[in-house]
C-alpha cells in the first residue's frame, strides 16, 4: 500500500487545520496515511490523535534559519527510512522545505494551495515568491477552487496540466449533530434580534474593519441588526479601539476562538464575510450547511459558492454595500430562506466528504504515475472514523 506523508506546521485553529482533519477522517482509500509536523500544539492535535495518528516532530526555527536546512534533512531521512511514496504539504512553510525534502528522497510531491495570493500577517514578499516557487516545482498543485487555480497558472506560471481542483468538504452528519448541542460558552444573542454570524481569525485579510464601519451605518437604522464574530488575532486591539469610537460594542460582539461555531450558526439568522481574499470558504460552507443565507465579497472562490441564489455578493472594502446586503436578507424572509434551502442542497450534492475523498483518490494515484484501482480492490483506512 502506496504511503502519504502529510505535513502540517501546526495544528491551530483555521480552515486548513480543519480540512486536513476531514480528509484524514476520511483518508483515500488504497493509502496509508503519515504525518508530521514542526510543533505538535493545537486544539485540532487531539481529534486527529484519536484517529490513531501520532505525528512525527521535525522542529525548525523558520525556512531561512539554519535550522531551516536542518529540517529539511530530518523530513528527508524520515521520509527515506518509512519508505513514504508521496508527500501532501498543507500549508506554506511546509510546501517549500516538504519541497526540498521530498526531492532529496525522490517522493512524489503535492503542495495545497487554498488562497488567491495574500500577504499573511508576519511575512514579508519573499513568502509569496518561496510559495510560488514550490507550486511551480510541485508535482501537482491542489487548488480548493477555480479562482485559485487561476492564479496559480496565470500569476505563478504553473503548469496548468499539474494544478487540480480538490473541493473542502463537510462531514454533514457530524456538523448537523455539534449543531444540536449547547452553545460552549454564552453568545449573547438576545430574543428579536437579527443575528449575524462573522467566522473567520481577526486578520486584516478577513476585512472585519469593514463589517464595524457597515455595523455603524445600521445602529440608528436597524437597532435589532447585531454581529457575532467568532474568532481570534493581531486585529483585536484596533476593533476594540474603533468600536469605542463609534459607540456601538453591542452592535459588533467578539466573541473570541470558538469551537462551537456549528451551533454559533444554528442560533443565528445569517453569515457575514468582509473578506480581501478566499480560497473555498470553510465559514461559507458550513453556513450554507446551516441553511443560513449569506452575505460576502465578491473575491476568490465565494462566487463559486453562492452564485445561482445561494446567496449575495458585494464588493470588498465597501461598508454601504454590505450594510444594504444585510438589510435585503433582514427584510425580506422568505428570499432568505431560499437562499439558505439552495446552500444546503449545494453542500449535500457538490461538497461532502465522500466527494472529497474520492477526489483525493485520484489525485494521489495520479501523482504517483499509476492507474486507479477498482473500487472494490481499494483497502479501507480510517474511513470507518468518518
């Protein structure tokens, strides 16, 4: 049985972290799954370990530091001495020193790519052009979305023979079921209220200075309009600040790193995204499973989601367009709702987790140069955890 190596900095909070968990619940069948990662710290450590995956510990201090190289030669011997026949990097720090590694011990190598080229906090140009460089030399390059693999063949000069795209995928039965459950802390939704769910880490890349400033063209129009913003990080202090400001901290909650957003959403009458840039919203995703209808910029891969009335798209960094889109769906119930009826039927028939591990199937046998096996001759692991 062919053996993947699936690398992972981290195991924080965020949709990449999310998904590799998915996809290892439902690992592709006929492969046996290996990981390993820089720091083994993270709220999604322990549902990955109760799959009975431990991961391997390659400590380095950044790709440029000296034990960057370090760590490019542990990954390669560990790769050479657990015989690993393809390596599936997850995120950018791993997708270049996987890279190196993965060619000192002549593994096949696939880089994710689940964003339209962002500067992320804490890294400078150079992260863009080492990201570029690794999808480019990558054996395949496996995109979330359209729009993604759009900039990876016209901005970073990919192959475009060697750039797939691999749907995120949702466990439905799991998500249906964490959403019938008690909120883990209290949101503070109140009775009467139209509540806007917010998911998404506080970067500047999630556009949440949009959302307060479309927040304060609502408080005197539409006092019942409140947003709940899940999630954590550097934008905080500048949110809490400009809040004060406008006098409207019970208009725009924040709510902090949650791990209770399927049930943040079931309590909720919408999802809001101010985003500068997607990939395949997790946070769309799972409010369509939701049944919620959404608001979000037009960039990335939101309208590869909500396009067809599955929602409404507004531009970025427009705080008018967004307070109006709000109001539409505030105002008008029975567009809402079918909004939210066409998301959850696009999620059941184009995103679930039996796609994705399919998907990924092919995509595997395909970097290793071999024909898929039939169906019936593909061995089973970890699919029984899904």
């Amino acid at each position: 049985m062919p053996k993947v190596l699936h690398l992972l900095s981290r195991f924080d909070f965020g949709g990449t972290e999310r998904q590799l968990v998915e996809r290892l619940r439902r690992h592709p069948r006929g492969f046996e799954p290996l990981l390993a990662c820089n720091s083994a710290t993270g709220a999604f450590l322990e549902p990955i370990r109760a799959l009975g995956l431990d991961p391997v510990v390659i400590p380095w201090r950044g790709i440029v530091h000296p034990t960057g190289a370090l760590g490019v030669a542990r990954l390669a011997a560990l790769m050479v001495s657990r015989q690993v026949d393809l390596v599936h990097a997850n995120d950018y720090a791993m997708s270049v020193l996987g890279l190196l590694a993965a060619r000192l011990a002549r593994a096949r190598f696939i880089t994710n790519r689940v964003d339209c080229g962002h500067l992320r906090p804490g890294f400078g140009v150079a992260h863009r052009k080492l990201e570029a460089f690794a999808a480019r030399n990558s054996d395949l390059v496996c995109a979330n979305a359209d729009a993604v693999r759009k900039v990876c063949i016209e901005e970073e000069g990919c192959d475009p023979e060697r750039v797939a795209v691999v749907r995120n995928g949702i466990d439905l039965s799991r998500f249906d079921s964490l959403a019938q459950q008690e909120p883990a802390a209290p949101i503070g939704m109140r009775p009467g209220d139209f509540n806007v769910a917010v998911v998404g880490n506080l970067w500047p890349v999630k556009g949440h200075t949009t959302l307060v400033e479309a927040a304060a063209l609502l408080a005197e129009r539409t006092p019942r309009i409140r947003f709940f913003c899940a999630g954590e990080g550097v934008m905080r202090p500048a949110l809490e600040k400009r809040l004060r400001q406008l006098g409207i901290e019970d208009r725009v909650v924040l709510l902090g790193h949650r791990s209770d957003v399927p049930a943040i959403l079931a309590r909720s009458n919408a999802l809001a995204l101010c985003s500068s840039n997607e990939g395949l919203s997790n946070a769309i995703m799972e409010a369509m499973a939701a049944r919620l209808p959404v608001v979000a910029t037009r960039v990335g891969g939101n309208p590869e989601l909500l396009e067809g009335g599955r929602g409404l798209l507004v531009p970025y960094g427009d705080p008018r367009a967004l307070a109006q889109a709000v109001v539409r769906i505030s105002t008008a119930p029975d567009e809402a709702r079918t909004m939210g009826r066409k998301g959850r039927a696009f999620v059941e028939a184009e995103l679930s987790l039996e796609r994705m591990q399919t998907a990924h199937e092919r995509l595997y046998w395909r970097a290793l140069d071999r024909p898929a096996p039939p169906a019936a001759e593909r061995p089973d692991r970890l699919a029984a955890n899904g």
